[in-house]
C-alpha cells in the first residue's frame, strides 16, 4: 500500500523545540519572582504551559504565556530538527 500523506506532530516530534520551550517558560518564571531550574521545566515539556506555571506558583501566568508566544515567534528560527529527520524526509 502507497501512502499519499503522512501526518507528523511537529513539535519535539521533528522539530527540537524543548530547549527552548523550557527557556522562554523559565525566564518568564524569573521575570516574575519565581526561579526554578530549568530541569523542572523540561521535565514537563509536553504540559501546557499554564499548567506549569501555575504549579511553579507563578501568579501573573497569563502575562509570561503572552510575552512566551512573542519570543517563540521571533526565535522560531532557531529551532532544528532532531538529527536524521532531514535525511528520512529527503529534505536536506
């Protein structure tokens, strides 16, 4: 049987986007008064991350995911992909 699509969930999937999910969400933390390692934060990668917030103790969480999703943005460019993922898909 041929495939004519494949669907892929992107996010830490193909694409190695902890690292920086785990940053963003972790200066945001600090901004705030609230400084955990950031092992903590990468443990739960996968979370939303309001969830991780709020069970950090981070009270203005709704302000930090706001200013999260403009950093994410604009550091979109600096994520790359899992090594080998380039070569199964034949994109390199």
């Amino acid at each position: 049987m041929k495939y004519q699509n494949i669907l892929f969930d992107i996010d830490n999937t193909l694409i190695n986007s902890a690292g920086l999910i785990a940053k963003l969400l972790k200066d945001g933390a600090d901004r705030e008064g609230v400084e955990v390692p950031i092992e903590e934060y990468r443990k739960r990668i996968g979370q939303p991350g309001e969830v991780i917030l709020r069970e950090f103790g981070v009270k203005n969480w709704q302000n930090v995911l706001a200013r999260y999703l403009i950093e994410f943005n604009e550091n979109m460019n600096k994520l790359t992909y899992f090594v080998g993922i380039e070569q199964m898909l034949d994109i390199g």
